[in-house]
C-alpha cells in the first residue's frame, strides 16, 4: 500500500521555539519535497530532496532547513519559528503522492 | 508571468450537470497532473497526463502540449465531487511541480 506519512497533524508553537515536521514514505521514492499551502497564495515549493543528504532549495527556502538520512524519511526543520511561518505543510513522495498535510500555527 | 493559470476560479453546479475545467501553461512542461483536494484535506492525484486524452470513471483530462492547455472534464457531477481541483506542471530536469491556484468546486444537490 503507497503511503506518505506526515507527524505530528497538528503542532502549535510560540514564535521562536524549534520545529520539528517529519515525513515518510514506504515506495522508495528517491525524490521528496515539502511544500508549504497558504490562502490566495497556493502551494509553494519549500525544499526538495534527490536523495539521500541530496538535497536542493525549492522557491522559499529561507526559514527553513531539511534532513533526510535515510530514503523513507525526509525531515523539515523550523529554526526559530516565525508567525508568518503559520501554514499547512505538506510532504510529497515523487510528484504523485501526498501526506495527510501539517497544520502549524506559530503564536 | 504566472506559468499556470487555472479557470474558473470558483463553479458551482446543480447535481448531474458536467463542468470543464481549464488549466493554461505558458513554459514547455515534462509533465501535467490534475489532483483533486478536499477541504482540509490532502492532494489526491487523478491523472498524470503529458499528452493525449485519458479517461477515468466520470473524468477525462485531455492535454495539448502544442496548444499549451489541459482540461479537466466532469461528467454527471455529484456532491461528493466537491472541493478543490490543482493542476500542476513539471518543467525543466529537476521534476519541480509548480501548481495553478485551482478551481473551486462546489456541487449542490
């Protein structure tokens, strides 16, 4: 069965704390990317991933920073969390497969 | 410019009309896909489509590379068929999708 898995579905932080989202996926897809999802402003491309330690800035990169050690999991992190940082993250495994989305607010 | 540009941005339908939904690109694509979002929910793929006319159950995408357009044709609508529709295209060697702002569906019975 094809799944993207995405923890936590919902996190509330303060602005300043660290942000933890972790993604995987069970079809050994090499490539991954995160994305971030706001009203008027549609999905935008965050980071993508070719591999394992192979990753590659997507449109709006700044803010955030990426890990994948291992191929299934691709991790996103939030260092010093902003308000603006508000969204629903998603994760994608290839261009086809899509986790369940994030929902992060930052207060 | 914007790359992909979707219309119309809203519909609503009775229960059982059909609806055509556009999508626009102005770069050369590697791929096409429709996907399908619920409200709150995820991104549900429909069809990857690069060229050519498919069809599944109620739905058919039919994309014109040359032409530089996609639709998205929905036949018999249902009110489980709403919610959002995102086209979106890869272009270039790095499989980047960039998505259109999609198009709200609404279905009413």
């Amino acid at each position: 069965d094809m799944k993207v898995t995405q923890m936590p579905r919902y996190l509330i932080k303060r602005m300043g704390e660290n942000v933890l989202l972790e993604c995987g996926q069970d079809m050994s897809h090499e490539t991954m990317y995160w994305y971030r999802q706001d009203p008027g402003l549609g999905l935008q491309l965050i980071y993508i991933s070719y591999d394992v330690d192979s990753n590659s800035e997507g449109d709006i990169p700044k803010g955030y920073r990426v890990s994948r050690k291992k191929r299934e999991h691709f991790s996103l992190i939030l260092d010093s969390a902003k308000t603006n940082q508000t969204s629903v993250y998603f994760c994608a495994s290839s261009l086809r497969y899509f986790g369940p989305g994030t929902r992060l607010t930052v207060l | 410019g914007q790359q992909v540009q979707q219309s119309p941005a809203s519909l609503v339908l009775q229960e059982g009309e059909n609806a055509e939904l556009q999508c626009n690109f102005s770069t050369s694509l590697n791929s096409m896909q429709w996907f399908y979002q619920r409200p709150g929910g995820s991104l549900v793929s429909l069809f990857y489509n690069p060229s050519g006319t498919k069809h599944s159950g109620r739905l058919t995408s039919t994309t014109v590379i040359k032409e530089r357009r996609s639709s998205l044709h929905i036949s018999s609508s249902q009110t489980t068929d709403s919610g959002t529709y995102l086209c979106a295209l890869a272009t270039g060697g790095n499989n980047k999708l960039t998505f259109g702002q999609g198009t709200v569906l609404s279905v009413i019975p």
